[in-house]
C-alpha cells in the first residue's frame, strides 16, 4: 500500500525481466514466497535479508538473468523507500515530539477518560477512519502508531483490540472510498461518477469498517495476545517539560496533514484544473510529504515551544528519533523490491491473460482479478488499475450506480490477504512487534475480511440498485 506515484512507477517498471511461461511463472512466485517465510520462520533471519534472498530466488525459478532480478529489486527498493521512507521520518519526527512534550500523554488521557472499556475499539475506528479518509495508508500509520501505543500500554488493553480497528478505519477507506488514488483510478478508467461512488462507497465502508474492525478485533486479541511493544513507544523524557500542550494545539497539530490532503482533494475535484493558481497551490501543500513537513514545523512550536523546549532540545528530539526507524525502512524497501520483481517478472499479466476466459457475473470477475493480482504482486494499486483496464469494455452499457458498483469491486478486491510481498504487510508487523504468524493471524486476516464482505455488500447493493 503505497502513494500513487510511488505504485504507478512500479507498474510501470523496466520491462520484462523474463518470457517464463505462465506456469514456470506460478512455480516461481510460489517457490519466491516459500522462501521469505521459511528463512524468517524456521531460520529465524532478519527480514530484510529474507525479503532479499527470496527475490533472487524468484528471479532463478522464473528463469531470469540475475543482473535483471537485481535491477528490479533495486528499483522496487528505491522507489518504495523514496515515497513511504520520508514520510515514515517525517512522522517519526512527529511521534517523538509528541511524546516528549507530553502532547502524547494529553491527547491519550482525554481518550481513555472520555471512552473507556467496550468503547474504545469503537472510538479508535473512527478516528482512524476520519484521519484516514484523505491520507496514504502509510501516512495514517505514522499519525496513529503513537496514539494506539500508548492506549493500548496506559488502558492495559491488548495490543489488537485497540490496533485492528484503526487499522480497518485505514484500510477501508484506503481501498473503498475517493479521493484515495486507487479508487480515482478505478473511476476514471471505468468512467464512473464520483459523487457515486463516493456516496456509495460510504454506505460500503461503515458497515465492512465494523466487522473488520471492532467486532474482529475481539477474536484477533484472543489469537494473538500481545501487550504494546517497548522498543516502538517513546519513553519518557528524562526530564518532564515544563508544561504540556494543550488538547486543542495538539489535535490541531496531528490533524494538520489531515485537512492539507482533504482541501487538495477537493480542490481536484471542484476545480479540475491543473493550470488553476488555487489547484496548483493545494497540489503542492496537500502532496503527503510538504503535508507530514508542515506538521512537523508546526509542531516544534505548537508541541515542543510550548513545552518549554530551548532549540537543542529540540534538535535532539528530532536526531533522536530517527534512529529506531532505520530496520523499518529496510524491511518495508525489501518488500518493495520483491514487489517490483514480481511485477516485472510479468505477474500481473499472467493473471490478467488467464482471466479472460473467466465466464462469471462482472461484478464478482472484477473482484476476483484485483484478488488474483493482488495475491501476486502485494499491490493493491497496481491490482486496481489492472482489473480497471481489464473490465472496462463491460462496463459501457451498465448504468451510473452499475459502473460506481465495478469500483468499488474492484476496490474491495485490491485489498485481499496482504501478505510478505506487501510493503505494508511488514510495516504492521514491524510498528507492531509481531511475528510473521501474528501479522498473517490478525493484519492479513482483517485485510481478506475487508475483501469479502465488501464484495458482499457491494452486491446486495447491485441487488436493490
């Protein structure tokens, strides 16, 4: 799950790296992925270097010159570091200073004074699914990690029971509901309208949020029970700032990237002129870096001045909180190479040659060609614009809600079972100090919820419309 740019570059990747056959081309994939898990789970290998010796070894199945394996494994990695790398310090940055100057503390006392018990998960969902409608996965994650940390670890709750619900709220909204660039992209190649789909992506997301997210979590928690990790919660500073910021400037603070991606979303979609002055001004400020950026400027004075911090302490917050993220950026760069691989290794059009001969209802071949492609290539995106492309031609004679309808199966199908060659399969683990079985048990598990019962309301919606 990363940005737009990020996805449409790695679709767009080098070319081929082989003319393996469909079937050579499955083995591949799956003798690839066997790897990764087999060298982090019985082997007990770090990740990175999982993710890195499974590439290779998809590349000699798929039959493909090593030099070629490489070079898109190393393009993956770029490009997933240069989009998600600088927003994960970006936020990083952010989380410290809200935990130093007790911004953290305030924002996380209010919550469990005001919601407490059985309440929680169903707070945590909707501030998840409100921070996460005009923000990238990625960078709903940094804003929201800190705050569920430290709910989890101060409410003495499990980890999953606060955490899967606002993972759900992201996720949903990430994959069902524009200005989200998959759905965008869904809604132009199909020729859908966006008020449409909007409003009926809504009515998918409330009800598909709650069961993947609330009610899941109650079952996720008892598989896999798991207090807050340490090593990801910022301790305490040394020495207690001398004030803490206020609820409201914290708040402001963390929805500050929030509202900058809303009004350039909608300025795309009231204006739609790329030659405005306003749009060319939104584009810029509302982009998820200047965005996260702005925050974090905003934050020095908002967080960190009105703790008290002098200007060293705040260049020590800011070094200090880079460092625990740099096994982060590995990991999260290696699955996106592995993803690369797999795209260029011609995955996505082996799935899209042998759907055609799928004799099955639009609605549910859509679906079923986003899971298809997502399943390969980890890339909810690039699943989207496939089986967009793909079902376009069935999409000429249908109606308005029809076509908003196809979105949203698609949508529903480009978020099925993330697993190891999702870069943001291991962003969860990692933020959440999982085992690779856990993340599959409860991060995975909640993705193919997501699928499938938005497919299915999707098509009682099909039913009534």
């Amino acid at each position: 799950m990363t940005s737009l740019s990020v996805e449409t570059l790695a679709a767009a990747g080098s070319g081929p790296i082989t003319s393996a056959g469909n079937t050579q081309l499955g083995i591949a994939v799956l003798a690839g992925i066997a790897v990764i898990v087999l060298l982090i789970t019985r082997l007990r290998m770090h990740a990175f270097l999982a993710l890195t010796l499974g590439t290779l070894a998809l590349g000699t199945f798929a039959g493909a010159p090593a030099a070629k394996t490489i070079a898109s494994f190393t393009a993956g990695l770029g490009s997933t570091v240069a989009g998600v790398g600088v927003l994960i310090a970006l936020g990083a940055i952010l989380g410290k200073l809200l935990a130093d100057s007790g911004g953290a503390d305030e924002i996380v006392d209010t919550i469990l004074a005001r919601a407490e018990g059985r309440a929680m998960p169903w707070a945590m969902v909707l501030i998840a699914s409100v921070i996460g409608l005009p923000l990238f996965f990625e960078v709903g994650i940094v804003l929201l990690i800190p705050v569920v940390l430290l709910v989890a670890k101060r409410g003495n709750y499990s980890l999953m029971r606060i955490g899967i619900p606002a993972l759900a709220g992201l996720s949903v909204m990430h994959g069902l509901v524009p200005p989200h660039p998959g759905p965008l992209v869904a809604i132009d190649a199909l020729h859908a309208n966006l008020g449409v789909t909007l409003a009926l992506g809504v009515l998918v997301a409330v009800p598909t949020v709650v069961i993947a997210g609330p009610l899941f979590s109650r079952y996720a928690a008892r598989w896999v029970d798991i207090p807050a990790p340490e090593h990801m919660i910022a301790p305490r500073p040394a020495v207690e700032p001398e004030h803490r910021p206020r609820f409201g400037a914290t708040v402001f603070t963390i929805l500050l990237p929030v509202v900058l991606m809303l009004v350039k979303a909608l300025v795309d979609i009231v204006v739609n002129d790329p030659a405005n002055a306003v749009q060319r001004v939104t584009d810029v400020a509302g982009s998820p870096m200047i965005a996260l950026l702005a925050a974090v400027l905003v934050g020095m004075f908002t967080l960190g001045r009105a703790a008290g911090f002098t200007r060293a302490r705040l260049s020590v917050t800011v070094e200090k909180s880079l460092g625990p993220i740099a096994g982060i950026l590995l990991i999260v760069g290696a699955g996106g190479g592995f993803k690369q691989t797999l795209i260029d290794a011609g995955v996505g059009r082996m799935i899209l040659d042998l759907s055609q001969s799928w004799a099955i209802p639009t609605l549910l071949l859509a679906w079923l060609i986003a899971v298809a492609i997502r399943l390969a290539t980890g890339s909810a995106t690039v699943a989207t614009i496939s089986a967009a492309g793909l079902v376009a031609p069935l999409a000429a004679g249908m109606s308005t809600s029809g076509t908003a309808l196809l979105v949203l199966a698609i949508g529903a199908g480009s978020l099925f079972f993330s697993h190891v060659n999702d870069a943001g399969f291991w962003l969860v683990k990692e933020y959440f100090g999982m085992t690779v079985g856990q993340t599959v048990k409860t991060w995975s598990l909640m993705e193919t919820i997501i699928s499938v019962v938005g497919l299915g309301f999707v098509l009682l919606l099909s039913l009534v419309l």
